[in-house]
C-alpha cells in the first residue's frame, strides 16, 4: 500500500510540472513566440502546449511586448529550475512596475543582457527573488544587477552584513564583485523580506529603501521608510507636524523630532537633489551617519511590533505616505511564496543540480506588514 501511494503522488506531482510545462508553451504560442529550440522535442509538455496554442489561435496572437517575453522568461526558467512561480499575482504588467533604472545594492545602471542567468556581465539586469527561500511571487521580487544577484547566492541578511564588515577589516575594495558599501545595501535588503525580532530591525540603517512593491515583513521598517520619505519632496514640515500629532507621547514626540532634525542636514549636505534618484540615494546615505542611526535606535526601541504597525496604519490613514501603499496580514504578505517548501515546487523533481544548505529561520513577529504597492519607489524609466 506505501508503495502504492506514492506511485499515485508522483505522477500527480508529475502532472503539476507537465501542466505547468504545457501552460508556459500554451502563452508562447498565444503570443506567437517559438519556444526555446532544446523544448521542442515530441515528448515535451512546453511542445505540446505551444502546438496545442498554435492550432487554436493561428495568426490571432497576442502583441509580443518587452515586459512579456521577459515574464516567458522568468517562468521558463523557474520550471527548469523547479522553482514556484504565482502567475496569477506575477504578470507581464507587474513585472513593468519593477523596472528602474540602477542597481539598488550596486547603484550602477542597469544594461539589458541577453542572456538567463548565471550568464551575462556584471550590469546586466535581472528581475531576482529577495527572499531566496521563496518563489517567483508578488512582493518577493525586485530587479537588481546580475553581480548583486550572484553574490546575494544563498546568504542570510546577516551573513551579508558580515560580509561588508570582513571587508573593512582587511582594507580590500571588493569581495565577490561588490564593496563593503554594497553588501550592507544588500544586507539591508535581504532584511525586508526576512521576518526579525523587533529588536534586531529597529537597530539597522536604511541604506537602501525598498525597491518598488518589495514587501517589508518588519513594521518598525515601514515607519523608518515613512520617516525617511518626509523628506522625499517639499511640505516635509507640514507632513512632519502630522505625523508628530500621532505619537502617543510627548517623550516619544520628543526623540522622533531629535531624530529627524538629525537626518534633515544630512540630505541638505548632499545638495538636496531634485532628480528621484539622485535624492533617494541622498536620503539613503544620510542612514550612513551614526548619530541618525543611534537617535532612531531610542526613538524605535522605545516601541514594540504591535505599536509600530498601529502608527504605521495611521500615518497611512492620513496620507502621509505620499503614494498608494498596501497593508497585508503576514499571511497575505507572503501569499505564494511557497515558504513550505521553500520556494520549490513540493515535487520529487526538484533538481539535484541546485543543492540548498541548512538556513536559520528567524521567529516571526507579531503586526501587519507593509506591503508596497507603488509606495517605495517613484517608477523609473525603462
């Protein structure tokens, strides 16, 4: 009877992949690109879905936009690789709102490369999973360089920390192709998709603010991008004034206004650029002095994850944010980053070839999180 049972669910998990490989090929011949060459053998579910399309539609097919093939792509190289992939949250349209212009962790512009990766120059863009024990999901993904990319590889927020720290104390300008500067931005970002004790998130910098509909699992790191996007265009002093209105105590209004009259000559220094992205990374650098970082610490300290959330809520509530944001219950925030199986296909097929090692999996903690929704990041060009 064991054995029995799981011939049964082996083929139903091989049905999964076939489907799955049958749907890729159905949306290549809907749009009227010819799957890779290597997929098109008899046998192939991605062949079969892809003939199947074609005798459907013939020439009624889909306009091939960039933003698709991109999305063919990533699905493409997701069911090699047994990964999870939400198509109904992950579109071509979704994945256009992702596009910038630079690097978030390296802060070089970004080329199109022509090749998936691992392939490709250093600058190539590359649309990646932040949390790399998640899936290809809504709020898991963002479009970094293929050189943050690789080193991001399987490590931690901490270890990447550490990274940035190893680097100083031997004097060296680059450790697998990023500065000490670079792998704290990545650190920093690895830490809003990773569930921390409030403790541990309200003690680090925001060195990098959260590429656009990147969710933040940590409300105490919603409300640093709240008090740091006061300052992201004129009439900070009125929003200022607001949100001071919100604090439940004279004490805690007292350190937040410490706090913010210490970032505010820190942007002022760096000229006050009116160009988004030039001012975003002034206000991400101003987190580079230790006298902001320490007036935070009291101020967000003095806080737990329930009450961080609760001003988060409010501020929203009054528009503060300056642009459309979304708040998710945790489990809405990581709605089909297949977590569980951590972000593989829950399928005997998962490749051997992509050895995974043992990762610390932090408590989760109470609160709503941040889920951006157009709300950390002005779009950029493509």
């Amino acid at each position: 009877m064991s054995a029995e049972f799981t011939m049964i669910v082996e083929h139903l998990l091989e049905s999964d992949l076939t489907r799955s490989g049958f749907e890729l090929g159905w949306d290549h011949g809907r749009h009227g690109l010819t799957p890779p060459p290597e997929h098109l053998s008899a046998a192939s579910a991605i062949r079969q879905g892809y003939e199947s399309a074609r005798a459907s539609f013939g020439g009624r097919t889909r306009l091939a936009t960039p933003m698709v093939r991109l999305w063919l792509q990533l699905r493409l190289q997701a069911w090699l690789r047994g990964r999870a992939f939400e198509t109904l949250s992950v579109t071509p349209n979704y994945l256009g709102q992702l596009q910038t212009s630079h690097c978030p962790v390296t802060r070089a512009a970004l080329a199109v490369g022509r090749q998936l990766p691992p392939h490709g120059a250093p600058g190539d863009r590359v649309v990646a999973r932040i949390c790399e024990d998640a899936g290809y999901a809504a709020g898991n993904l963002a479009v970094i360089s293929l050189a943050a990319e690789l080193a991001k590889a399987d490590l931690a927020w901490d270890d990447a920390w550490s990274q940035a720290d190893a680097l100083q104390a031997r004097g060296a300008a680059q450790s697998d192709g990023l500065s000490a500067g670079a792998w704290r931005r990545l650190a920093v970002l690895l830490s809003f998709v990773t569930p921390l004790a409030h403790t541990d998130a309200a003690r680090l910098p925001l060195l990098v603010l959260p590429p656009n509909r990147l969710h933040l699992l940590n409300p105490i790191q919603g409300l640093q991008v709240l008090a740091t996007r006061l300052l992201d265009r004129s009439g900070w002093s009125t929003r200022l004034t607001r949100l001071l209105a919100l604090l439940p105590t004279p004490a805690l209004r007292g350190d937040f206004q410490q706090f913010f009259l210490a970032l505010l000559p820190r942007v002022i220094a760096a000229g006050a650029p009116t160009d988004p992205l030039r001012r975003r990374w002034a206000l991400e650098d101003a987190w580079r002095d230790a006298e902001v970082l320490r007036l935070w610490q009291r101020f967000a300290l003095q806080l737990d994850a329930g009450q961080a959330q609760t001003l988060l809520e409010r501020a929203t509530a009054e528009g503060l944010m300056g642009q459309r944001v979304q708040l998710h219950s945790p489990e809405q925030a990581t709605d089909g980053w297949a977590l569980a199986t951590r972000g593989f296909v829950d399928t005997v097929h998962t490749p051997a070839a992509l050895p995974r090692l043992p990762r610390r999996t932090p408590a989760a903690r109470p609160g709503r999180p941040l889920g951006a929704a157009g709300s950390t990041q002005l779009p950029l060009p493509l």
